[in-house]
C-alpha cells in the first residue's frame, strides 16, 4: 500500500537530510483524484494522484513510499496544482535503508493546504475489452454493449479510480533519439531496465496528452482520439470511476447502442472462410449506425439472436481487431444449413491450338489455311476451357445477398453474364440476389491461356451469354 506522511512543523533542511528516519511525520490525506492510464503493449500504467497537503513556512519533509507494490521507483515524480509561487520542491532523497521510499524536501512560503500530485509507472495491471451483440428476432438490428476488464497486480489499490486504455503504439521519437547518441556497443551492453529509461520519458509524454486532471475534477471528459508522429494510438476513456482492488478483476461499462443497423451477407472465399459459404453480420462503426464517437478497442464479441420466446439463441464468439472509426465489423456466423451451395463443372474443352515447326521460330494457328500438326511440329500454346454453375438454393424465408471470390493463377478470362469484377489481379468477385425457395444457377466460363499463349498473370472479366 501507498503511504505519503508530512512533517508537522518546520525543520531544518540539514537536520531531515541527516536524519531523516528521526522526523515525527503525519499521515498525508486521502487521494483527492486517481487517474490509471493503461498502456497493454508495454505492461505499463501511468498513475496520477492528487492530495490536499497542508505546509507551514520553512522546509516541509513529504514520505511517499510504494512498500510490496511493481512501481517504477525511477518514475516517481511530484509537482505543485496550487500555490506554485510559493512551493518549491528542494530535493529528492532515496534512503538506502528503505529503498522502497523517497523523501522530498520542500520549502514553503505557504501556511495552508495545496493540491499537489503525485506521477509514476507501474506494472502489473492490464486490461481487455469484449462486447455483446443481441439481434432482434427479425435480424434487422441489434443490441450492442461493450465493456472493459482491468485486472490488477500491481501490489496497490486504487480507489474511485478513472480509467483511460491506451490502444496502439506510440511513436517513441524521443527513445529513437537517445539511443542515435549511443555507439552500438553500448546498447548491446545496456541491460533492459536501462533501455527502458530511453522509453518511458516518451511514454510518459504521449500518455499525458489531454490528460491533465483538474485540482477539483471527476475526470468525467469523453472518449478521445490521438495522432502523433508516425505512430497511431488513441486513448479510450471510461466514464465515471471505479475501485480497482488488488488481486481483482473489474468489468466496466464502456459503450452501449442500443439499435444499431447491420446488414447480412453470404459470402464465399475460400482463403479467408475455407470451403464454405458462411453468413455474415456486417456493421459499421460510424454516426449513421448510432457508433462512431471513437474507435473500438480489439476484444472478443459474443453474438445472440433473440428467439421470439423470451430467450436467446447464441451464434458465435469472435475476436475482432482495434476497430477504427469507419471502418466495418463483420462477424462470421458460420455456414447456414437453410442455403445449399454446391459448384458444379458442366463441361471442358481445348481450343486455339499453335504449333511451332522443329528447327524453325515461326508459330502457326491450328485451323488456318495449310497449317496442319505435323510430325516435325510441336504444340507451344493451347486455351483450356471450363463451364461451371454455381448452384445456390435457398430455403430460407428471406432473400438473401450472395458475395462469391474466387481465385485463379495464370493467364485467364472470365466470362460471364454476372455483375462481377477484379478483387485482385488473381480474384474475381461477383455478386446474386437469391429469392426464399429460389434455385438459381450462376453461370460462368474459364479460359486458361496455356504454353506460348499466356502472356501474363492476371485475370480478364469479359461480359458476355455463357450457355450450359
């Protein structure tokens, strides 16, 4: 537990910086404010805490120690809110008796209380994000809740705590530029704690950014987004506070919209989903589906559908990434047993045979005038054609909207009367609206272009009737 004490009345500065141990000391008040900014990537949290302390003029000996907790002793600062004109803080002192301790010593020209605060790195508190979605019955829009778990190890107990989470890395400009001035023999030879020193001033720079607690405030100020440098991180505020108790986990509330518009989706791709056609939820965090005020951390997100009868039918868990705003979540439900989706090959065959004569560099079209395949002559490039169908029968009550990619290497064309287009240079992507009960089959022709033919490696989309 962190304990601050205050010296009473006035002492000499030689007599506390000999005998400090001797000093009769009281007990500092309570934390006014504390605020645990969390930064994941680094195992690190910023703590800041403010106190009401009363002075007397002359010199002042302020106790602060941090005994069985993971603070940073390095990191430990102190600084005046109130009556700056009047405090200065004389020295920093470390016995070596109790090395889990500072002593400051300060003069005062004050005789009354100020706001002082207290900053410094911890370790050992953490924190992850999930979120629950509960469709209506109808799917047509959903219930969206998130929350935030931070547990702590640190050793210490914060009460009536703010909470911010940084999420991102943060562009350590200033760690780049202290090692630059290093030989590399000196970094190899640097232990860990002493490569952190170059990283935690600048840490401490980005994670104070718009975080400057008012001497009387709650800290009740909205989520927020930061951008600096050529890095990209924001800092995610919970509303209210919170106790976070040593040894324990706490779940807060961090979001809740409750009508939020998604749209479903059938897709096919193979390389993301394997070989199956799998439903989708797709929603986006923006206004216009009452989101986007900030982005979302990355957590898990469990998906419910109410079922009509007072009850909910859970359909998946899912990890999604820090989600910016903008940008779309898109939930995978799995494959739907109510939609058959089968690929069938109808047909194959070759055409547009060249032939090369031996001994010559002059390359012929089978079928021209006088070019035949003889026996002194070699095929060098033929075309490969295929007819498929792709089948989708829908036996749901709802029409639904089909997404197929399909990739294919080499020199090809498509052929298709389907609204299709290149997702890549090696994919193709067409789009179907499928109606309840509704067998359709989606045609469509591959030309391979083999041997001397293919020139290239990408896709062609050409329009045009495919006949089964």
């Amino acid at each position: 537990m962190i304990r601050g004490t205050i010296a009473l009345g006035t002492l000499l500065l030689a007599t506390f910086a000999v005998r400090a141990e001797n000093v009769d000391l009281s007990t500092v008040p309570t934390r006014n404010t504390v605020q645990l900014t969390i930064y994941n990537s680094e195992d690190l949290t910023l703590v800041r805490e403010t106190r009401k302390v009363s002075f007397k003029p002359g010199a002042n000996p302020l106790q602060f120690s941090w005994a069985n907790t993971l603070i940073d002793p390095t990191s430990v600062e102190l600084r005046f809110l109130t009556h700056k004109d009047k405090l200065t803080l004389l020295d920093s002192t470390f016995p070596h008796a109790k090395p889990q301790m500072v002593y400051w010593n300060i003069q005062s020209e004050l005789d009354g209380e100020a706001m002082v605060e207290i900053t410094y790195f911890t370790s050992g508190i953490s924190w992850s994000a999930d979120y629950l979605c509960i469709a209506n019955p109808a799917e047509t829009d959903m219930r969206l809740e998130g929350f935030v778990r931070v547990h702590n190890n640190s050793g210490e107990e914060y009460e009536d705590a703010q909470v911010r989470l940084v999420v991102g890395r943060i562009n350590l400009v200033q760690k780049i530029a202290e090692l630059a001035r290093i030989t590399p023999q000196q970094v190899k030879d640097m232990e860990d704690n002493e490569r952190a020193s170059f990283k935690r001033p600048a840490l401490r720079k980005a994670m104070e950014k718009s975080a400057i607690m008012a001497p009387e405030s709650r800290l009740e100020e909205p989520k927020q987004v930061i951008k600096e440098g050529l890095g990209e991180y924001f800092i995610y505020t919970i509303e209210g506070t919170e106790t976070i108790r040593n040894g324990w986990s706490k779940r807060m509330r961090s979001l809740e919209a409750p009508k939020i518009p998604f749209k479903i989706q059938y897709r096919y791709r193979p390389v993301e989903y394997g070989d199956q056609l799998v439903r989708m939820y797709l929603l986006t965090n923006d206004k216009d589906s009452k989101l986007g005020t900030t982005p979302l951390p990355d957590g898990v997100v469990r998906v419910f559908r109410e079922n009509g009868r007072d009850g909910l039918s859970f359909l998946v868990a899912q990890p999604v990434k820090y989600i910016p705003i903008g940008d779309k979540i898109e939930l995978n439900l799995g494959p739907d047993p109510e939609v058959i989706f089968e690929l069938i090959k109808l047909r194959t065959w070759r055409d547009n045979l060249w032939v090369q004569l031996h001994g010559a560099s002059v390359f012929r079209k089978v079928g021209e005038p006088s070019v035949a395949i003889e026996v002194n002559s070699s095929v060098v490039g033929w075309d490969d054609h295929t007819l498929y169908t792709q089948r989708v029968r829908n036996y749901t009550k709802k029409p639904i909207d089909l997404e197929v990619r399909r990739n294919f290497p080499g020199h090809v064309v498509f052929r298709t009367e389907l609204p299709a287009k290149n997702h890549d240079y090696q994919t193709v992507e067409y789009t179907a609206t499928v109606q309840p009960a509704e067998k359709v089959n989606l045609l469509y022709e591959i030309i391979q272009h083999q041997g001397w033919l293919a020139k290239q490696n990408n896709i062609v989309i050409e329009k045009a009737v495919v006949s089964p």
